[in-house]
C-alpha cells in the first residue's frame, strides 16, 4: 500500500512496489490548448459563433455517471457535460461547472471534501479535480494527445487511478490503468498494459483496502476490435491486479460478460453489469464463496457490442452502509435495495444551460453548366520546365508555359490514360492506359502529340513508368487487378524493364513501388515496406543487392533527387526535404528528427511531387495549380539568405487547369400518368406527368394540366409512382487502385438500379474519388452524382492523420480537400476537442461543410452539436436518448445521418435483412454486384430475435428527434450498394418514422444536409431531372420503393434492370468484368 505524500514529491516518499517503478511515463508534463489564429491558446471553454442559448430544466437524463458521497448524505452525477450535485433522496440539483467545456465521470474523494472528474477544459479530456463546492478547479493528468478518464480515488486520497487512452493506426485504441498524484503533478504511473492496440481495458475500481485494481478487460479472440460482437458469448471479463505483489488475473469471465465493476464498502462483494439474454443486468459477486445473483435488470443497454471509450455502463455507486447501490437506468437515478432487489426511482430537477455554436452550412450547385477541372493527376514538367503534362478526365493534357492553353495530347477516346512521365531528353511522353476491354499498356508518345507507339501490348494493369537517364529503356509496374476492374492477368506482379521500343520485359523485382532509376542508371530506387514503415531501398537492374537508404513510419512516399543528393518525403499530407545521407546504414526520417538537416518545402499541401532533372528544385500541384520551390530556398547552407523560411507564398504558382462543359443531354422526356411524390410538404398527385427538358424539370403536374411539347420523347407510366431520386449521403464504396478506375464501376451501376441519383461519401481516397466524379460530372462515365470530404480528417496515428497543432494548420487540411473538388470535410475521431472545433471555425471561415463521427462515442457526439457540426454521422451508441439530449438537439442546427445499417451499440441493422430477406436471390443486385460480395453475406446468415437487433431502439429515438425539428438523412454506410439505401429506408420506419417522412429524409432532407435543395431533392419545375419511376406505391409499402422500373440522372432515362440507356438516346452501358 502506498502512504500518504499529500505535500511531498521526492522519490523517497514513493514506496511503491517495482513493478510501479519500472512503468514510469516520459509523457510531458504540460498540457495546453492549441493557438489560434491570432497566437493566443485556443479556449475550448468559449463558444464561438453562437447561434442559440439552451436554457431548461429537465427531470430525465441520458447516460448519467452517479456517485454517492462518503457521509452518504449526497450524490454527485453528470449530465450533458457538467457535474450536479443533490440530496441523496432527490430533489432539485445545483450544477457545479458552468461553461462551454464538457464534464463527465465525478467521484468523490474519500474524505468527501473533494471532486474528482474528466473535463477538457484545457482542449483534450483530462483528470481534473475541485471543491465540493465547485470551486478550486485543479488539474491533475496533462495528456495532450491521449484522453484520460474513468477517475477513481485510492483510499488514502492522494492518487487518482483512470483509464488512458491509446491510440495507433485504427483510431479506436486501446486502453490502459494509469495511477496520478492529486497534488503533486507528474506525467502518471503506468499501472497496467493494453494487449495491443484495439481491444479495450476501462472502468477501473480500487478495493476499500487500496490493495487491489479492479477493471474490465476486452479478451474476446482475435487480438483486434470487430463490430457485430456477439455479447451472449465472452467480450469483456473483469481482471484484478495486486498493486503489492503486481499479480494479475482474470477474476471474473463468463458468457454475457462483465463489464463496470465496483466493490462494496466492506470489500466482500463485487457488483457488475452481465447481458442476460436481451437484458442488461445489475450482479451481485461474493468474493469468498464466488456466488452470484441478480439484483436487477431494469438497466438500458450496454455497451459491450461498441466502442465504449467512455464506459461500458454509467458509473454508479454503494450507498456507505453497503446496503444499496445508485445507479442510472431509464433515464433516472434509482436506489436499489441490495437485500431485496427493489428499485427506488430518486427523483431529480435539474438546469440546463448551453451556448451552441451556429452550425455550418454552405449552398452547393450540383450540376453548373461548366466547371473546373480539379483532379489533375501525375502533374509532371518537362525536363526543361516549359510544358507540364498531366491526366485529367481519363485523357492526357498538355500545356505550354507560361500562358498555353491545356489540350489533349491524343485524338483517342476508348481507354483511360494514365500515370504519364517525360523521357530525358523532353521529347517524349511514357503512359500507361486502361480500357475495360481491352485491359492495360505502356505506351509512349511524342510531346508534340505525334508518333504514338504501343510499348507493351500484353493484356494487363501497369502503373508508374519511367524512362532510363538514356531514354533507351523503360521501368514499370506491374499490379494485380481489383474486384472493379476483374482480376484477369493478375499474376507476375513486380518492377519490369522493358526497351523504349517495346520488346520482351524483364522482371527486375517482386516487390517495391514507384520505380526511379539512379542517376548512373545503374540501379533502381524503390518505395517498399518493412516491419510497418515505409523505406526507400535500391536494388541494381537484376534486383539483386538490395539496400535500405531510409525509412519512416508514417511517410507516404520517398522521391530521391536525381543526383541522389537529396530526398523529398511527403507525410501527412506535408511535403519535407532533406540531405540523403551515406552512412552505410538505414537512415530514420522523422519531421522532428535533429541528426540531419529536415526542412518542410511548404507550409500548404500538394500531390505528385517531383524533381527537376537537375535537382535544383521541385514541384508539385494541388488542385487545378502548379507549385514550383528551388531547393535553395529550402537549406540555408544552400547560400539562399531566406533558406529555411519557405512558405505556400514563396513557393511560385502556376494555374494549369482548365474548364469544361458539364453534361447536358438534349431532348424531351415526358413520363405520363404516374401519381407524383413530389415531396413538396404532402402533396401527393394521383395521376400527373413530369416533363423533363434537357437536364431539368420544365413541368410537373396533374396530367391533365401539362402541356406536353409536340417533339416530346413519350412514356406511358401509368400506376407507377415517380418519387425523387434518392440521395445518400453516407455512403462508402472502392473508387480504383494504384490509380486505375474501371470506365464501367458496377457499384455505381448498382446504385442507380436502386434509384440512388446522388452520393456523398464522407471517407474516401481523395484522388480517385475526384477524378470519378468529374468524369461523370462531363458525362464521360454513368453513374450518380459524386459528392465526397476526400480523405477525412482522422486522429490516429496513421501516414493520413490530420495533424493540427494552431488554426493555421486546420485550414491549411481544410484548404487542401478544397481545391481538388471538396465541398465537405469528415472530422474523425480527432482526440482533441479543440482540434474539432478549430476544424468547424476553418470550415465556416471556407465556405465549407463539416460533418463529423465520433467512433461510437457518446460524449463526442454532444460536443459535435455543442461546437456546430454541419451533422453527426452514424447513430448516437445510446438509446434511447432522453429529455436532456432530446432538447438539447432540437435546439441546435445540426443534423444527424444514423446509418442504422451499420448501427453503433448492436449488430449492424443489415444482417435484419439477410436473415429474414431473400438476399441472394435479389436479381437485380446480382446483375451489378459480383456474385462473391453478395453471397457470402446472404447465403447463410447470421439470425437473432427481434429484442436481439438494437437498431429498433435506436430507431426510436431518431424518430423522436424527427418529431422535434432535428433533420434526419439516409445513409446506407456502402453496406451493399444500392439495396443499403432501401434498408435504411426501412429502419427508419422501424423506429415510427411516417413512410412519407422516410422518403422525404432520402431526398429533400438530404439535399438540404448537402446544400444542394435549390436544385435536387424533389420534384420541381427548374430542378435537376433526378427521379425514380417505381411499380408501385412506396406510401403504403416502403418495400415497393425497391421495384424501380426506370432511374432518371441528370435527364438521361435508364432502365433499373439493365442499366441500358433508353432516353433521350438509346445507349448501351458497359460490360462488367464478369459479363466480359
């Protein structure tokens, strides 16, 4: 047991056992907001562009962490983010935190003078503790990165035990029992280790004695975190450490589990939460005879089946005589009798008080007549810096500098053209192509446009090539296919060499990527991976002798100067130089790296950069612009007096884009008879018509009041139903690989044969995404609307991390996703609150969205609609919600996209589907979904009882929040392209959404979350012609909305089934990989 050291630090007063000892933190000891963009910390308790004051009183609450003072006189409980204070029978409560920060987790110290809770106050969740008052607010862990929380006190009032969060490259993390001094600071004392980095350790609780930690454990197989979790089997068991000896071991382990344990005061029972069929259960545990019983099973849901980062069940508490237990259920506290079992509801009234911050919103054009093209990728100049070549909407543009206008390079329209690179001398262009049937080849070409010639003809997928210093030979890559393109000629991946002229290849290496000769074109530099970290290695033209020059663990790409005196490293989206030192040896690159010289090129972002042949400077671009950097602006030693100060500002800036006409098709369509969901407010017309010219609604309206043009395109669709076409706007799905997209992309093909006109996907690869888009956005490939974030703005510590340490930073990420097409940002499970609020600032002060997910983390999602997200993605973990979020939401702007598909706390809402609809016999999602997708899901699935699904409770209360004013949209998460949309649909009205309300959240509401209402979401003259023809009334029968006889995009009519043209021209699609 450790002895009091209240007033004193020195290393004797610390008798703590050596397994203590050795686990001593070097993480810093101060913690700080962030700057902000005048230089000040960021104040995360200040809110910021406020749009509404919250002010009520409520007697329910959500999620409610409770806690029993040691006079047993008083409860101590957290609601909403701030800590209250009450009698312990009831009554009305005093809240002891006020402002914009978010509080959570009190407990009372041992002595009861003092409250210890989670806050972050000071930008991350940390251990804070104050008066029982509610004054002397005093911080006691500093993490700057890791959230601490869980806080529980040792019985000799001096140290906090809490739960720190750990987090690598998935952003759930793990965690571990940390122990800190109250008032003596220091970085904390590791008390226990994660099992690796995703299976989660929470809730600790210290015996009365301070002999033993208490705490649950995920132990399921696996070694990593899955969804759908089966808690009916072993999840979490509860695991007891010897703080004397350091023994541990599994205490408590049985079906249902056993999560959020607290020991009675005579530390002779342990009570704990267990799933019991549908239940969650409140369990009583003898310690010395191991009996146990229930005591009650009135609690809500669990959370073993999430992420519970904050809990697996709200803390509660024993009464000091150990008669009783407090503890939140229902959206109550109850008092229950531990001798008979009987709930006593403590009935409480508490304030309520909140500034929100306006939510973001922006309006959108989805369809001008002309755009800029934004996605130009594989920008690369000419070796004497007069042209720069690049592929944008599938083709190769070239332009001449300064002023040349950007054309194409060929005459060609059948394949994609792709990853082009100059040969030495500047005359000539190498590319590689793809056509769906014709697959892939190298090629090259003159700069002038002339003299094309096929170097390698052999079918297959070939990326990156390059030319040899004498221009006489060629490297490429040789890659496998991927589900979108067929996997045909898929074998003998590797580095291959091949003569300028074409030829037999040879195979250089198996392994590595974006090929580079040396300057001597005596050997090949490489991008690989080993042990996890990206490396740049070299091998010689028979791939022998490799050696390792660098390595990182989170760069994306090395790009050696070619002299190789130098090397260009992009990580997290920032681009770095630095000499590239002979030393025999692997050399380490890491930003913070002091050994050797490390400059950052720019303060801005970019793609695809490059050197100059001299290796006197690079470039890159971003968006439609080209950015040039001499190295000697970058190294001091260089002799440039500015060295070391390069900015996006110095850097010279070239606009090499261009506009283009957006898809426009000619003609008039008229759909006669049909009754008309118009989705403006209820109208519903029995029989009316919608006459579509070129790309927009000219009229809608009964029929016998539209005039219909006398060279209109007729259609009879009488008894069928037209509904807007369906707009997702969580949606995710494979754009390519290694750069190549399919010109036919099933998964788009599948979403309009389910009527979904228009998608937004909030997670995405950037370039890819982008280019897809504008092909289809310049009618050059079928497919819904394109709408993305690009790549989100993610908080682990992945290569693509979003690192942000001042608001420059934020809108440096912000301004990135912007300038290649972006409208909307995806703020993902960012740790830090003030990062997340930075994101929202920099996002208003860009004219942009910004919608955010919090991994199934209750408290993040408050702060989401604290902080004025655009909207929350996926479902809130708890349900239901009650009075105090119910209000809290309504009162605020943002929007909530609950993708009950993928439900956060249960099963996903899909397998509802698989196992009670004949999945894998839906015809028309096996016309445009391989085979290899959907049976494996829907052959065999897995089947619970109703009372088994959460998503019905969950339902219920976005329901609810429907009701009062929160807009709700459709997301189907890409669980199953095109069919998600249609059961998402109906999960909504699971939970008691009207079918026209169902609708209108799939097309109106969603258009409004996007900003796109002006011109998409319902039928209405001047908007764009999206629609759904469907056999069938949907208002009686959701299901019906799935028998789609017609999909209208943008004016063009296809058959749903077939996916074939029909109007205003007929036009057949193409072939699908295992069509061909």
């Amino acid at each position: 047991m450790f002895h009091s050291c209240r007033h004193s630090l020195t290393p004797a007063c610390f008798s703590l056992p050596l397994f203590l000892l050795l686990s001593l933190s070097l993480s810093p000891l101060h913690a700080q907001g962030l700057p902000d963009g005048d230089g000040q910390a960021w104040d995360v308790t200040v809110a910021r562009d406020v749009g509404s004051e919250v002010d009520f009183w409520t007697e329910e609450g959500t999620w409610m962490n409770v806690d029993v003072s040691p006079d047993g006189r008083e409860l101590v409980f957290d609601m909403l983010g701030h800590v209250y204070l009450m009698p312990i029978k009831g009554g009305e409560a005093r809240r002891l935190t006020s402002g914009h920060a978010y509080q959570t987790q009190p407990r009372f110290s041992p002595d009861g003078s003092r409250i210890a809770f989670v806050s972050d106050r000071d930008g991350i969740e940390n251990i804070w503790v104050m008066d029982r008052s509610g004054e002397n607010l005093q911080q006691v862990s500093r993490e700057n990165e890791r959230q601490v929380k869980n806080p529980v006190w040792k019985p000799d009032g001096d140290y906090i035990v809490a739960r720190k969060h750990f987090r690598h490259r998935r952003s759930l993390g793990a965690g571990e029992m940390w122990m800190w001094h109250v008032d003596g600071g220091g970085s904390g004392l590791r008390l226990t280790d994660r099992p690796n980095w995703e299976q989660n350790s929470t809730d600790p609780e210290i015996s009365p004695d301070g002999r033993y930690l208490f705490y649950t454990e995920d132990v399921s197989p696996g070694g990593g975190f899955e969804y759908s979790r089966d808690p009916h089997g072993l999840i979490y068991a509860i695991v007891r450490v010897d703080l004397e000896s350091g023994e541990r071991e599994r205490f408590l382990s049985a079906p249902g589990g056993q999560v959020t344990p607290r020991v009675s005061p005579d530390g002779k029972t342990l009570a704990f939460v267990r799933r019991i069929d549908e239940r969650s259960v409140l369990m009583l545990h003898e310690m010395e005879s191991g009996r146990e019983r229930a005591l009650w099973d009135g609690l809500d849901h669990d959370q073993q089946e999430g992420w519970a980062l904050f809990g697996l069940y709200p803390g509660y508490a024993w009464t000091p005589d150990g008669e009783s237990i407090v503890i939140w259920a229902g959206g109550q506290l109850h008092r229950i009798d531990v001798a008979s079992g009987e709930a006593e509801k403590i009935p409480f009234r508490a304030h309520v008080q909140h500034q929100i911050t306006e939510a973001v919103r922006t309006s959108v054009d989805p369809h001008p007549e002309r755009f800029d093209v934004r996605m130009l990728r594989w920008a690369s100049v000419s070796p004497d810096g007069r042209q720069v070549v690049y592929s944008a909407l599938g083709r190769l543009y070239i332009k001449d500098f300064p002023d040349g206008e950007p054309r194409p390079l060929t005459r060609q329209n059948d394949h994609w053209e792709l990853h082009p690179s100059w040969s030495p001398d500047g005359r000539h262009i190498v590319y590689t192509t793809w056509s769906d049937d014709e697959l892939g080849t190298v090629r090259t070409i003159r700069a002038n446009g002339r003299g094309g010639r096929m170097v390698l003809g052999e079918p297959g997928h070939y990326v990156e090539p390059v030319f040899s210093p004498d221009g006489q030979h060629i490297l490429y890559r040789r890659v496998a296919g991927d589900r979108l393109r067929g996997n045909l000629y898929s074998r003998d991946t590797g580095i291959y060499e091949i003569s300028a002229t074409g030829g037999q290849p040879r195979l250089v290496t198996e392994s590595g990527a974006r090929p580079r000769f040396t300057e001597s074109g005596e050997r090949v530099y490489l991008n690989g991976f080993e042990e996890g970290d990206r490396t740049l290695f070299s091998v010689n033209r028979d791939g022998r002798e490799p050696f390792v020059h660098m390595r990182s663990d989170q760069a994306s790409d090395f790009i050696p100067s070619p002299d190789g005196r130098f090397v260009a490293v992009m990580e997290r989206f920032r681009m770095y130089m630095a000499p590239m030192p002979s030393a025999g040896r692997v050399v380490t690159f890491s930003p913070g790296e002091r050994a050797y010289p490390i400059q950052p090129v720019t303060d801005d972002s970019g793609f695809y950069l490059h050197w100059a042949p001299q290796g006197d400077r690079v470039y890159w671009a971003l968006g439609p612009n080209l950015y040039e950097q001499p190295l000697a602006g970058v190294f001091d030693f260089l002799g440039d007096e500015d060295a070391g100060q390069a900015e996006i500002a110095s850097a010279r800036k070239t606009p090499i884009g261009f506009r283009t006409a957006s898809d426009r098709p000619g003609g008039t369509i008229a759909l006669e008879g049909a009754r008309l969901v118009t989705m403006r407010d209820d109208e519903v017309i029995d029989e009316g018509t919608v006459v579509v010219t070129d790309n927009r609604i000219a009229a809608v309206g009964p029929s016998d009041e539209v005039s219909i043009p006398a060279d209109a395109r007729r259609i009879d669709v009488s008894g069928r139903t037209i509904i807007p076409g369906l707009i997702d706007v969580h949606w995710h799905g494979p754009t390519g690989s290694n750069g190549i997209m399919p010109q036919t992309h099933y998964e788009y093909l599948a979403s309009l044969a389910f009527g979904v006109t228009t998608i937004h996907d909030p997670s995405t690869d950037t370039e890819q995404f982008f280019a897809n888009a504008e092909l289809i956005r310049a009618g050059e490939m079928i497919g819904p609307r394109l709408f993305s974030t690009g790549t989100n703005l993610y908080g682990a510590e992945a290569p693509f991390r979003a690192e942000v340490e001042s608001y420059e930073d934020a809108l440096m990420h912000l301004r990135r996703l912007r300038d290649v097409g972006a409208f909307s940002v995806k703020s993902y499970n960012q740790p830090r609150r003030d990062v997340r609020q930075m994101f929202v600032a920099a996002a208003r002060e860009l004219g942009m969205l910004n919608v955010s997910e919090g991994g199934s983390t209750f408290v993040f999602n408050m702060t989401h609609i604290l902080d004025g997200h655009t909207g929350i993605e996926h479902n809130v973990p708890i349900a239901p919600l009650y009075e105090d979020v119910l209000r809290l939401w309504a009162e605020s702007d943002t929007r909530y996209t609950p993708a009950l598909v993928s439900v956060f706390g249960g099963q996903w809402g899909e397998r509802y589907f698989y196992a009670r609809d004949r999945v894998h016999e839906n015809e028309r999602l096996l016309t445009f979904m391989p085979r290899e997708v959907v049976i494996p899901m829907a052959r065999r699935p897995v089947w619970s009882p109703e009372e088994d699904y959460h998503h019905f409770e969950v339902s219920r209360s976005v329901a609810e929040l429907a009701r009062r004013g929160v807009a709700v949209q459709m997301g189907g998460h890409g669980q199953m392209a095109g069919i998600d949309a249609h059961w998402e649909m109906r999960l909504l009205a699971q939970g008691g959404m009207g079918n026209h309300e169902v609708l209108r959240s799939a097309t109106l509401r969603s258009a409004r979350y996007l900003g796109m209402d002006a011109d998409l979401g319902s039928l209405e003259v001047g908007k764009l012609a999206d629609l759904v023809v469907v056999d069938g009334d949907p208002l009686e029968d959701l299901r019906h909305a799935e028998e789609i006889e017609y999909t209208m995009v943008n004016g063009r009519l296809f058959d749903a089934l077939t996916l074939h043209q029909i109007a205003p021209q007929q036009r057949e699609r193409g072939s699908l990989p295992w069509e061909q």
